[in-house]
C-alpha cells in the first residue's frame, strides 16, 4: 500500500470539490446533482476528489435491488484523482469513503457507480474495492461532436430546455421534438457515437442486500468475452493488463 496509507480524507464543500473536478476529471464537467464530495490529501494538499449524489433517474435505478427506499442508495457520479497521488490511493480512497457514508449516513444500503470504457477504463478499481458488476452494455449515449468536445445523452436529458451553443442557441427539446431521442439530437448537430461500452457496478455497504440484487451477478471473465476490456479508450484484455503496470483508472 505504501504511501496511499498516508492519505487523508475530508468532506469539502462544493465550490472547492467542482474546480478540482473539472481540471482533472477527463470530461472536464461535474455532475450537478451531486450533494456530497469527498476530498483526497496528501502532504496537506488536495490531490482528489470524489462525489456522491442521487442518480439522475432513481426511479430506473432503484429497481436494482428490491426492496429499497428511495433514499437508501447513491451514486458515485464523478472521481477525480491528480498524478501526486500513489500507485493504489484510489481504491483506498474508495473504501475510506464507504466507510463514512456507512458511519455517518447509515441509511445508506448501497452505492451504484458507472465505468466509461469508452473514455477511461472498464472499472479496474471498482473491482479492487470489491463491487459487484450487474451490466455491460454497448455505448448508445456518448458521442463526439464535430469540433471534438464529447457530449452524453445524460447531460442533455438533465437540462433539456437549456439552450446550448453546438445547436446554435436551441435547446435539447427544440431539436428531438420534446422527446428525449438522442439519435435526433445527433442526426441534427452532426455527432458521431464514440465505440466502446459502459460498465455498471454496485457495492453493498449492507451486506445482507446483496441478495436482493434483481439482475444477475456478473462474472468479471464476462469483460473479455464480449471484447469489453478497455483503458482510457483501447481495447484490453485481462492478460494484457496483467503483463505491465497499469495505472488505475
């Protein structure tokens, strides 16, 4: 573990958490909806941010485990972690961040988070921090516009009647006709889909919720079946990614 046991958590307020973020995260953006930010140190600085919220649809994610009420799960929408950091501090920093939520928000059952293999990587330290895989799915929602910047359906879904600078001034809902058709909105502003698949994982702070899991287990071998294994947009195999060092996503 080495120096990533010198790490030190803290809860930062927002206006400290959404700078950080969006220097360091790949996408440059933050999730609006997120209500609980979670900051790295090492040597007394900042060097990671982590942040917690509500889904964006808790009514299509809660199904996930029966038996859950509407404010007993969360979302790991965003990490974001700078190079200072040691080899192994983001699945450290995971675990301490569990560990709080567990403490001091014990309502919470369970934490439900998203690997973009199509931008970073399939998951690697979710599953080092031992969360369950419950999806692989091919990418439909993330594409590259024609100046190069990258947009998710999610981000358009969230803020529909927002005008926005790639439509000239119109809003999501202008182009799609009121509907939340993403391949409207792409046809429109010439955006292409960017290959590649979205990894969903789960980690059950109650334990005993894990079998009220409504969708099957998925064994990671399942990764490489479906040429699923990627890092920051490649493809990779679990041999390959054991053969060299690298780093966490």
């Amino acid at each position: 573990m080495g120096r990533a046991k010198e790490i030190v958590m803290r809860v930062i307020p927002t206006k400290v958490a959404t700078p950080f973020m969006k220097a360091h995260h790949y996408s440059g953006k933050v999730v609006n909806n997120s209500t609980l930010h979670f900051g790295v140190f090492l040597d007394g600085k900042l060097h990671g941010v982590m942040s917690y919220g509500p889904s964006l649809d808790k009514s299509k994610i809660i199904g996930l485990v029966k038996d859950t009420g509407w404010n007993e799960f969360l979302e790991l929408n965003r990490m974001a972690f700078d190079s200072y950091l040691p080899r192994n501090s983001e699945s450290r920093a995971i675990s301490m961040s569990l560990r709080l939520i567990k403490k001091y928000a014990p309502q919470i059952k369970w934490v439900i988070s998203f690997a973009d293999a199509c931008s970073c990587g399939d998951g690697t330290i979710y599953r080092a921090s031992n969360f369950v895989l419950t999806g692989i799915k091919e990418n439909l929602n993330l594409a590259e516009l024609p100046d190069g910047t990258r947009v998710h359906k999610m981000t358009l879904a969230s803020n529909p009647t927002s005008p926005r600078k790639e439509l000239g001034g119109l809003t999501f809902f202008d182009v799609t006709g009121g509907t939340y058709n993403f391949k409207k909105y792409l046809d429109y502003v010439g955006a292409t889909p960017i290959p590649g698949f979205q990894l969903r994982y789960i980690y059950f702070i109650d334990k005993s919720k894990r079998k009220d899991l409504t969708v099957p287990e998925i064994p990671f071998s399942k990764i490489d079946e479906l040429g699923a294994g990627m890092y920051k947009g490649e493809k990779i195999t679990f041999a390959e990614r054991h053969s060299k060092v690298t780093p966490e996503e």
